[in-house]
C-alpha cells in the first residue's frame, strides 16, 4: 500500500485539497435561426459549450456533433445575447442555458435547445 504524500520539514501528511477550484472556461451562445419551422419567422438556438462560441457554431455547421436544426437553419452568433455572460463554470453554464432560452420564450422567440 502506498504512503500518503509528506512535508519535508514536519513529515506529517499533505493535506489534500477539499474539492476542485470550479474554473470558468464554459460559455453559453445564441444561434440565428432562418426559417426552421417553414413559417417565415426566424428563430433562435440556445446551447453551452467548453469551446468558444465560434468554434461550437463551426462545428454545428460542419456537422460534428451538432443539433441538426442549427446545421440546416443557422446562420450567425448573436454575441449580444449571451457575451456579458461569457466565460462560466460548467454548473454556472447549465443553469444559464435553460434561463437564456427560457427568457427568449417569454418574449414570443422560436427558441431551439436550451435544456
């Protein structure tokens, strides 16, 4: 069995630190959406990511792991949207996504993801 890590100066056991520091490197976006629903009306997509924005906007339209309605209908970031927010914890992330689209519904918006 393995000795648990010691000091040099006290040779009493390191204390192992209580938990991760929680490290803000996650980013909510917000996709425009042309037309998904064939309504005429656009829309928009909501998601997270540990990438920036731009990437995960790049890797939706080339297909890489990516939310079919943001591959056929979008079109841009709205950086407006989401950047004051921007970056996050993973769990601060999660909760901001479903609070974003949430907001977007209220307001009448065709919003996509967000869960």
């Amino acid at each position: 069995m393995a000795k648990a890590p010691r000091t040099r100066e006290t040779q009493e056991p390191v204390a192992k630190a209580k938990g991760r520091a929680r490290r803000k490197r996650h980013s909510v976006y917000v996709v425009y959406l042309r037309n998904p629903k064939g309504d005429g009306k656009a829309g928009y997509y909501v998601g997270m990511t540990g990438l920036s924005p731009e990437q995960r906007l790049d890797n939706h339209l080339r297909g890489i792991k990516a939310a079919r309605v943001v591959t056929k209908f979008g079109v841009r970031l709205v950086p407006t949207l989401y950047e004051h927010l921007n970056p996050l914890t993973y769990q601060d992330a999660v909760r901001l996504e479903v609070e974003l689209a949430e907001s977007l519904r209220k307001r009448g918006f065709q919003v996509f993801g967000g869960h």
